[in-house]
C-alpha cells in the first residue's frame, strides 16, 4: 500500500493579504513536510504537493477548517514517496494568467460545468467542439478523441490562437477541459467576456473524468501529462490500449516519458526501457556522446541543473495523427 499521496486543488477565493498568507502556509507545509508548488494570489490559491498520507490529510483538514476553502475540492493519487523535489509557496498577481493585457474573472464570469456524462456525449456530437485548455506537449503525450489541440506552448498564446481560429464559432457549443480544471475556470471566462455565447468547461477537469465511475475515464487517448516527477497518469480505464505514444527510437508503444541524460539538452522525450539502456537515457545519438551527462538515478521528470535549459522543449513520437 502506497505511504504518500499526491494532492491537487485549487480555488478561486478573495484573500486580503496574499503576501502574509504565503509566508504562513509555506510554514505549515514544512511543519507537515510537504514537498510541491503552491500558487496564492489575491483571487485565491492553486497548488499540486506530496508527503505522507497522514500528513495530507492534515492539510486537508486545515484548510477545510478556513471558511475560505471548506468546500474545496482535492484531486488525491496515492504514490510510493515524493514526487516533489522541493517546495515552493509564491506570491502571484493571479493563480492562472493568460496576461495582463487579457483579464478575465473567473470567480464571477467563468463558464458552467459539464459532467463527466455529459461531456462523453460530447465528444461525438459533431456539433460540439472539444477543446483542449493545454499545452501542446500535454496534449501530443494525451487528448480527448476529436479534441481540437492549440499548438501552443504557453497558457498565454491562447486568447491570439483563439481570435485567429475560432472568431467565427462564437455560437456554438464548446466544451473545454484541462488537467484539474483551474485554467478552464481562466479560459471560459475570457472566452464569455470575447463572446462566446455557449461555453462549459469539464468539471473538475482530466483526473477527475478518469476517476468517476460512470465513464471510467472514455473517449480518453493516451496519458494525461503531470507536472511532477510521474510525468504522466493514466486515465482511460475502459479495456483496449489507449497509448498513443511510440518510442522516439525504436517506435514500440510507450508512455514512458524522460528527460534526456545530456544536461546540456534535458529535452523530455517518449522512450521505451530498454531504449533508455541502450542509449544511456539520450535523446539522439549526438546527445549520447555529448560530455556531459546527468547523475545516474536521477528522477524522470526531474530538471536540469542548467540554468538555461531552452524552456518548454519536448520530442514526442504520435503513433496517430490529430
């Protein structure tokens, strides 16, 4: 049996003074010794941690005790230690931003929820649009069937892509989805601000569809990208293989994500185990013999040491086109 348990949540609440309110839940959170990344902001708090689970639920209970967050919901998966290297609890002007020059106030604008039902019905109704709220390298390694996947590699790019490719779908019927379900709250309430007049957003977002008993997590392909050292989770639960992955070397079918040995590159790739032996965790035969490689054991998902990393570089291999 698992002793740890990974946590996300996130709520959308006023909090006077964001600033004293990190400084002390940063505090508790080594007291129960906590590793994760916790978001505040005046319009409330966003976070992903791991620790022992006696030590999660006393979190959890602490924060059901502040009338702010009685009612907010946790996202639990059990797991065999930290999946956190670190912890981290910042002050942010927003727990979600698609940018300054783009508000949207999702605690008073954002769009209805849709149930894990009701949104299996939409992912074959040609008359709605399934909308992916991620990144292009969650959705490469994950997606909804007949999801429509922005190619962008930042939550900010979405209000342009949105503008230049969806201006004339104001009327229709758009299902949004995302990993906890946070940026859909950001992203429908920009998209109802802009005009659109028919947006819903999955409730609770990828892990919780996985998770509920009527659908088992269907219409799911693929693995829906974490950002924690797991890389990815399984959601499709229903039999079949659902991978639609392959291993950037020998083209086998593969979930199994890593990040590439050569510190100098740390690009994250789709490598099957026995590719990950033969080329010494590298993503090409040019990083199998660069000089520098990083430590053995080192954690899949774990970041490179360089400070200069080019930001948000992935080489997944589709065994499906979109």
């Amino acid at each position: 049996m698992a002793g740890f348990r990974v946590l996300l949540y996130y709520k959308f609440v006023e909090i006077d003074d964001p600033k004293t309110f990190a400084e002390e839940h940063l505090e508790m959170c080594r007291e129960l010794g906590l590793h994760g990344r916790i978001l505040v902001a005046s319009e409330g708090l966003n976070g992903t941690v791991s620790g022992p689970v006696q030590a999660t639920d006393e979190y959890k209970s602490r924060l059901h005790a502040d009338p702010r967050f009685a009612d907010m919901l946790f996202k639990e998966d059990p797991v065999e230690t930290h999946v956190f290297q670190k912890l981290f609890v910042r002050v942010r002007p927003e727990i979600i931003t698609l940018g300054p020059a783009e508000p949207a106030d999702a605690v008073h604008e954002a769009g209805p929820y849709v149930s894990p039902e009701d949104f299996l019905e939409g992912i074959d109704d040609p008359n709605t649009i399934i909308l992916d709220g991620r990144n292009k390298y969650e959705s490469d390694l994950g997606r909804f069937k007949n999801a429509v996947c922005p190619p962008l590699m930042n939550f900010r790019e979405f209000p342009e892509w949105l503008r230049e490719n969806l201006a004339d779908a104001k009327d229709k019927k758009i299902y949004t989805y995302c990993t906890g379900g946070v940026r859909c709250e950001k992203l429908t309430a920009w998209m109802i601000k802009e005009g659109f007049s028919n947006v819903f957003q999955l409730k609770d977002g990828i892990v919780t569809y996985g998770r509920d008993n009527a659908v088992l997590g269907d219409g799911w392909e693929g693995e829906c990208y974490v950002f924690d050292e797991r890389v990815s989770v399984p959601i499709n639960h229903t039999p079949g293989d659902h991978i639609i992955t392959e291993c950037l070397h020998c083209g086998v079918k593969t979930a199994r994500a890593q990040n590439c040995t050569n510190v100098q590159c740390n690009v994250q790739f789709v490598c099957c185990e026995s590719c990950s032996g033969t080329f010494g965790g590298a993503c090409s035969a040019e990083c199998e013999g660069a000089k520098f490689h990083r430590v053995p054991g080192r954690k899949l998902g774990e970041k490179s040491i360089l400070k200069d990393r080019p930001a948000g570089r992935r080489a997944y291999r589709l065994s499906a086109e979109r």
